[in-house]
C-alpha cells in the first residue's frame, strides 16, 4: 500500500472521500473529472484509530458498537483482531471486556479496497456471477455482487463511482448495560371483524429488551397509547432469558382514527409507549404508529390464451393511485412532494429511521426493496447466511413503520437473466448459464429471504423481485415467459 494521506483527526460517522475533503486533502468529488482524479482513494487501505482510556478493570461487559461499517473491514483492540466484515446494512456489536485494560486501549478498523475484496472473491467462486456493467464509470468489472454494499457506489447510469469505506454510523463502546434495556418493538394489528370492518382492531406490541441483569428480578411493563395506560404485565425475568426474546402486551381499540395515504386523509399517528419498572429502575421506549389495512389486490384477470393479475393497493379497503417515485440514495429528505408513495430502490441504502418516520408523518407508502439489484448473486453458504442476517436485521428495525406497504426482494434481477441472454456483454473467457442463474435466485429470494421475511412480518405482501411475473415456487414455469419489460408484458 502507497499511504498518500492521512487525517489526523476524522469525525465519526463519515467515510474516507469525506474525511479527506474536511481535511482539505481532496477537492468537491462532483466537481468535474473529480470521479477519475479521486479513484485512487477507493484503491487505498484506510485505517480508523481511537484511543480510549479507561479508569478501572470495571469493563468486563463492555461492548464496542457500530452501527454501520461501509466496506470490508478488519476490527482490532489492542492488537487482537475482533472480527472480519463485509455488510454495510447490519450493526455489529463486539464483547470487548477481555480485551481492554485500564488505561490507554488502541481501537483500529481496517477498511482494504473494495474492489480488491470482491474480485478476490469472484476468482475463488466456481463459476462466473454477472450484473450489469456500467461503462460510464471507472469501477468496471466491479464482480459488486460478492459484497454487501450498496451498488450504486460502485457507480450506476445515473451516478459516479465514489467506492467510499468508512464507519458511516454512530460508534461507541457501551460500558454499562441497564438492568432492563428496552430495544426495540414491533406493532402487530389485527382486525377481528375482518378486513371490512375497521370498527375494532386489536394492537399488539412486543418488546425485545435486554434483560440480562434482572434475571429472577420482578419487572412491570407497561403499555401507554397517547399517555393513557391501556395494559400491563408484572413478570419474572427468567434464567435463560435471551437477548432476543420479547414481552407482548395487547390493547383493544374501538373506533381507531385509521391512517391514511397522502391524499386519502389524515395520516394519524397513536403515540405508543412501553414502561418497564420495579423498585429499582425505570426505562420506557417510544413509537408513533398508525392503524392502516393494506392490501395488494392480486386477482385473476386471465381470458383465453392471456393470463394475468391485477396489481394494485388497497389502503382501508380502498383502492389506491400509486403516484410515486423512485428513491435513490440521497443526502437530504424531500420536504416538498407531491407522491403518496416511495419505492426504496435496491441498489441503494437501506434509510434511516428518520426518513420512515417522516414517511409515516406525511402518509407516504414505502416500497421497501432489499439490497439487490440488476445482477446475479452467488450461492455458497457464507453468503447466503451473511444474507439472511442482513433481512432479520432490517426487517425487524422497519416493520414497525406503518408506511411500509410491501417488501420487494430485489431490483431487476429477473429481468437481467433475459438481458444477459439477449445482449451479454461480459469481460471475456466468461459465459451466463441461465440455468444456474434462475438456481441461484431460487435459492436466494425464493427459498430462504420469503420464508425469513413471512416469519419475522406476516402482515405484508412481498415479491420476489421488480418487475415480476411472480414467485417460482408457485409457478416454476412462469420464469420461462421471458422478459418482462417485453411486448407481452407492456
């Protein structure tokens, strides 16, 4: 590695180009060839170092936390290597008690080029995995599927190629765990009238919390919805309480004020809060939360030899003009719009919880994608489990968002295996097997993101990918139709 700068001070979050243009190393990277002039800094092997002094040996429990690690990066305290990441769409939480000591402990994150990373990968897996090149940029071959990182870094007909790395979150060591921490939650609506009678709905929140230090301890929780207690639970934490499980608490409400898209109505939102209290602590978490039925009305349109579906949504049994927009990755909220819905783009980010928060507040349907777009993915084990921890992460921080309609698998990955049959344009001494491609999207959005996805929220609809001529386990041969940005699908 050629060390062309440093920063002697960086401000976390933030990644290298940004560091680099704080510290006046590098100009504006949209400032005319600046994506060329600049691509070295994605070429280079940048590492973040902390110095955290501690008073006391009292850091047995310590946990060193990032919320987002943008790139592939190697964590080490004190010397000792941690761990190896390679996903920037999860959080990472690392016991460091056995590794710190009192006084002056040396935090160090990694981050080696990406593009390094992910042709390494490509050369080791079996055979090739195509995406789609974008010959507009610098980056190409980016083999971009072998890492979990957004693919419009890797440049995209819309935008540059930056690569950026860095700790894009919030990092911290949390050194003290409250004798009940209450985490997150998931608001569950059923209406036990069914679908057309919103008269009644039954709200269920459950509550995953840390409850480590109050093991045999008695704990009250507490349900308030606009800071009136509606229900309440004094439990036992158990021995082998785990940091994933959960306390339920259930309210029925009668005559809801219901949420509706922006132009359907007011986009209502009930103030929902869990307390957990005994004699020696208190702790509460908050939500906003509206009560909405949505639907995606898919009914058979079939006549002669055309089949078909509608495709189309339903909020409180109304139907619903999609009037929206495609969100890419962006620095800044809109505050002025005028769509009912956002499709969150799969070659992007997933966002932050502000902007689903906002999107509840204006009445904006969320199209969520997961991150996957225009390309194959690989198949071996170590990827599709590095997966699947990406959806149970993201997919229990957002079903808590009323906005969010619909869970979308994907970007364009159906539609590329037609593509690269059609028009391949692949580096040379490679070829695309269709076969193997169809096989690998099975694999992965079929038979292991839908059912994980059902598990974790089975209040909304999901498809596999976009555009669609639907799931392959229901209809293997459906697949086989061609593409579908053709004439036989408009």
């Amino acid at each position: 590695m050629v060390k062309r700068s440093s920063v002697p001070h960086a401000s976390v979050p933030g990644t290298s180009h940004v560091h680099l243009m704080d510290a006046g190393v590098i100009g504006d990277p949209y400032y005319r060839f600046n994506e060329r002039e600049h691509r070295w800094v994605a070429q280079e092997t940048w590492v973040y170092e902390a110095h955290v002094t501690l008073q006391s040996d009292a850091a047995s429990g310590a946990k060193l936390v990032f919320e987002t690690l943008d790139g592939v990066a190697r964590v080490l305290v004190n010397g000792k290597q941690l761990a190896t990441t390679a996903n920037a769409f999860v959080s990472y939480r690392f016991g460091v008690g056995a590794v710190l000591v009192p006084g002056v402990n040396q935090i160090q994150v990694v981050f080696e080029p990406v593009l390094q990373y992910t042709r390494q990968q490509a050369d080791k897996y079996p055979y090739f995995v195509p995406a789609t090149e974008n010959f507009n940029t610098w980056t190409e071959p980016t083999r971009r599927s072998f890492v979990r990182k957004a693919g419009s870094d890797f440049g995209w007909d819309w935008g540059p190629a930056f690569l950026t790395s860095g700790i894009a979150g919030s990092a911290y060591i949390e050194m003290e765990v409250p004798v009940v921490k209450l985490k997150d939650l998931q608001v569950v609506q059923q209406f036990p009238r069914g679908k057309d009678d919103l008269s009644v709905v039954d709200v269920t929140v459950q509550v995953t919390l840390d409850g480590g230090n109050a093991r045999h301890e008695n704990v009250t929780f507490d349900l308030l919805i606009n800071d009136e207690k509606v229900a309440g639970v004094t439990t036992t934490i158990p021995e082998d309480w785990t940091d994933d499980a959960a306390i339920q608490l259930s309210y029925q409400l009668e005559n809801p004020k219901l949420w509706w898209p922006a132009g359907y109505g007011d986009a209502y939102l009930y103030n929902l809060r869990v307390e957990a209290s005994n004699t020696d602590f208190n702790s509460s978490i908050s939500h906003k939360s509206g009560i909405r039925v949505v639907e995606l009305v898919q009914d058979d349109t079939s006549a002669g030899n055309v089949t078909g579906k509608t495709f189309y949504f339903k909020v409180n049994r109304v139907p619903i003009f999609v009037k929206g927009a495609n969100w890419i990755p962006t620095d800044s909220f809109p505050t002025r719009t005028k769509t009912s819905t956002v499709r969150v783009w799969g070659g992007g980010r997933y966002e932050s919880d502000f902007f689903y928060s906002e999107c509840d507040r204006l009445g904006i349907l969320v199209w969520q994608e997961l991150m996957f777009a225009c390309g194959m993915y690989p198949r071996d084990t170590t990827f599709l489990e590095n997966a699947l921890k990406e959806v149970a992460f993201q997919v229990s921080r957002l079903r808590k968002y009323t906005s969010i309609a619909i869970w979308g698998g994907n970007n364009e990955n159906e539609n590329m295996m037609e593509q690269f049959v059609e028009a391949p344009i692949f580096p040379p001494g490679t070829t695309f097997n269709r076969d193997i491609a169809v096989a690998d999207f099975t694999k992965l959005f079929v038979d292991l993101i839908h059912p994980a996805i059902a598990t974790l929220d089975s209040t909304r609809p999901f498809v596999d990918t976009s555009p669609s001529n639907g799931l392959y386990s229901v209809d293997p041969y459906v697949k086989r139709w061609g593409p579908t940005n053709g004439v036989a699908y408009g």
